[in-house]
C-alpha cells in the first residue's frame, strides 16, 4: 500500500513547501502586475517593473550586495555558464575541485573541448575530497591561471568549502562560487566572501519558485553577456546596453517567479539565515549520529566537527540505494533522491561510483520527527532486508 504522508527530505534537489507568502506574490502578480517589466509606460508595466526591481531589492539585501550587481535569471546553472563561457577564452587554465556538479564540470568539460581551456583539478588529500585553501594555492600558481571555480557545499556530502581562504590563497586570481547549496541555508554576506562571483539558485535554500536564480558580481568583475537580445532600455542601439543588471539580462524575464524569489527572502530575512543554518545542522547531527548507529550504514563525507549543510549522503551495505529511495517513498512517505545527484565526479572522487549514495536533504521546515521517521524506517528495513 502507497503512504498518504509526505515526509520531504530532498531540499538538496528544490525546496518544497515553499516560504510562506511565495505562492500568493506570484498570484499577486499574475493576475494584477503582469505588463512587461522595463517595456514601456502603462500601469501593468509599470506595476512589474516595480515587482521586478523590489524583488531584486530583497534579494541583495538577504545577501548584502548592489542590486544593480544582483542579477536575475534561470538559475544557478545558467548563471554559471554565463560566466565560465564568457571569462574562458582559447588557451585559458581554470582550477576546480572535485566535487562539483555538472553545471560546472559539464561547462568545463565543453570549454576545454571546444577552446582548448584547460583544467586543473585540486583532488585534496582529504579522504572526503574537501579542498584546503593550501591545496588551492599550490595548483593555482603551478601555471597561469585564468580562473578558480569552486561550490561553496558539495551537493553530495553537504561539505561546507573554505571559499574565502581559498580566494585569499589564490588572489589575484578571481574565484567563481557554485552556491546553489548554500544560498539560504547559510548566513552568505557577498561582500566577506571575497569572491568575484556567486551564482544561486531560486528554488533550493532561498525557498522561491523553479526557473529562477541569481548572480552575484563584485566591483570590477565585469561578465559578458551569454544571451542577447531585448532588455527595454536602449532599444536605440544595436548593442547590449553598458549597464547592469540590464547588461546580462536579455529577454522577459520570469515575473511570477521573480515576484515569488522576493517573496521568499523577504521570509528568510524575517526568519534569519543563520537560525535556518542552525536548525539544518541541529537536525543533520541528529540524523547522522542516528543513521550511523545502523548495521549496515555507511555514511560519506559527514564529519562531526566540520562546517556541513543539511545534506547527508549513505549507502546501506544490505541494498541498493534506489530500491531503498522507492520503498521509503512507498512504504513510509518518506523522500529522498538516490543515485548520482548530477555530481558523478564528485561520486568518483568518493568512491561511490556508479551507483551513488541515498542523499538526505534537509530544509527549515524538517522536524525531528521527520528524521526520527527516516531513521525508523531504514532500521526496520535493515533488520528485514529486501
Ligand atoms: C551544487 C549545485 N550547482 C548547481 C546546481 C544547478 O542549479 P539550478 O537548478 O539553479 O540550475 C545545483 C542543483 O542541483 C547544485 O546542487
């Protein structure tokens, strides 16, 4: 028999449910904002243009960046296309680690095919794959180096990443953030990263709607466009304009899930990051400290003492981790997402190559009985089999 309870445990994939208030701004503005933002002068245009920009607004203030430097598009993935395509040219080296998704490995892989960029990736001697800064530094400098593109948490361990040390060791050289797992569900002040760019999505930690993510740019760190086309403004020139955020972003832009991107941070401003980040630890401890204690249990890239999202990753010696995935969901309610996690570099660095692991994602609205629940449920089938 189907469970009818929902326990959702997959936040490292999206977030669901979503932050309050997110779903009645993007009915807000579809039936009462929804001109074309920035196009033209009548009441609906301007009523979007208004949504658009105080969305930005309370986007940059969650993280403490320029608005104008707060750009908005599809999601991280297009985000970081736009800047690894546009800063890579023929010839160029870039540095990486091993645990990035595929928006960053496959861009990579594209490039040094296409451009002959070439790719250098920091292995680590940590039995977990987790990078030092030193480790950064050392490869970074071996030859000139045109870029560092790193992620700020590895979507498969939930491993917190030194990203400010590591843009220390490496300065000059301008370092590129993954933060698809960290925006939201850490404290992120743009300014203290020391970064050159931070790329997110909307719907994973920030709690807004799907097709949505934001690019973050510091001062003097200009990126070209990857898309081109209408922006509203300078509609005299042939070109893109000078300006950001105009620059970068062509085309309409997703209003509703913009409106509902506002809406969120606005929530989780409210709420604190940092007592978000607090509760996903709190409940990762539980988790892992409990997951571990079962016969059979593997746990990969946890450790007790260092800084970890609300991801954990584990493989059960007695069963496939898909099947497991298919019977929680099932037998008890319970999801979660097994297999490769659009990571398999990161699976192969770790040894879990081809078949993955079972990743727990956690969110601010998972309770202890929630985890208490995926615990039970992993025992019961531990002492079973199946
Ligand atoms: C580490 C990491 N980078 C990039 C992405 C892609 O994000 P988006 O869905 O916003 O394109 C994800 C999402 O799975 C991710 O976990």
């Amino acid at each position: 028999m189907t469970a009818t309870r929902r326990i959702y445990l997959d936040h490292g994939a999206t977030s669901w449910p979503k932050a309050p208030g997110v779903a009645d701004a993007m009915v807000r503005y579809l039936e009462e904002e929804a001109g074309n933002p920035g196009r033209g002068g009548h009441r609906l245009t301007v009523a979007a243009s208004r949504a658009v920009e105080s969305a930005r607004e309370d986007v940059a203030a969650l993280f403490g960046s320029e608005p104008e430097r707060t750009l908005l598009g599809s999601g991280a993935t297009f985000w970081l296309n736009t800047v690894l395509l546009t800063q890579l040219n023929p010839g160029d080296r870039v540095v990486t680690s091993a645990l990035e998704h595929n928006a960053v490995v496959r861009s990579l892989r594209w490039l040094e095919r296409s451009r002959g960029v070439e790719i250098a990736i920091v292995q680590g001697a940590d039995p977990d794959g987790l990078p030092t800064a030193d480790e950064f530094r050392r490869e970074a400098f071996a030859r000139p180096t045109a870029l560092v593109v790193v992620t700020h948490a590895s979507n498969v361990t939930g491993a917190v990443f030194p990203v400010t040390e590591i843009a220390e060791a490496v300065a000059p050289i301008p370092v590129v953030v993954d933060g698809a797992q960290t925006a939201g569900s850490l404290p992120v002040r743009f300014s203290e990263l020391c970064v050159a760019a931070y790329a997110c999505s909307g719907h994973k930690g920030l709690l807004g709607p799907q097709g949505v993510g934001v690019l973050l740019l510091d001062e003097g760190f200009e990126v070209e466009p990857l898309v081109r086309g209408g922006t509203g403004s300078r509609s005299e020139s042939e070109e893109m304009p000078e300006h950001l955020p105009d620059r970068l972003e062509a085309g309409t832009p997703n209003g509703p899930g913009i409106a509902g991107l506002g809406a969120a941070c606005r929530w989780l401003a409210e709420r604190g990051v940092g007592a978000v980040a607090e509760h996903e630890h709190r409940l990762v401890r539980r988790l892992a400290g409990r997951l571990g204690e079962i016969a059979g249990v593997r746990l990969h890239g946890w450790r007790p003492d260092r800084p970890h999202t609300g991801i954990l990753s584990f493989t059960v010696e007695w069963g496939d981790n898909g099947e497991l995935a298919t019977l929680l969901d099932r037998e008890h309610g319970i999801m979660l997402r097994p297999g490769l996690h659009c990571a398999p570099a990161a699976h192969r660095r770790l040894g879990t190559f081809p078949d993955g692991t079972a990743r727990v994602g956690i969110g601010p609205f998972t309770t202890e009985a929630d985890v208490d629940a995926l615990v039970g449920a992993v025992r019961q089938f531990s002492v079973f089999s199946f």
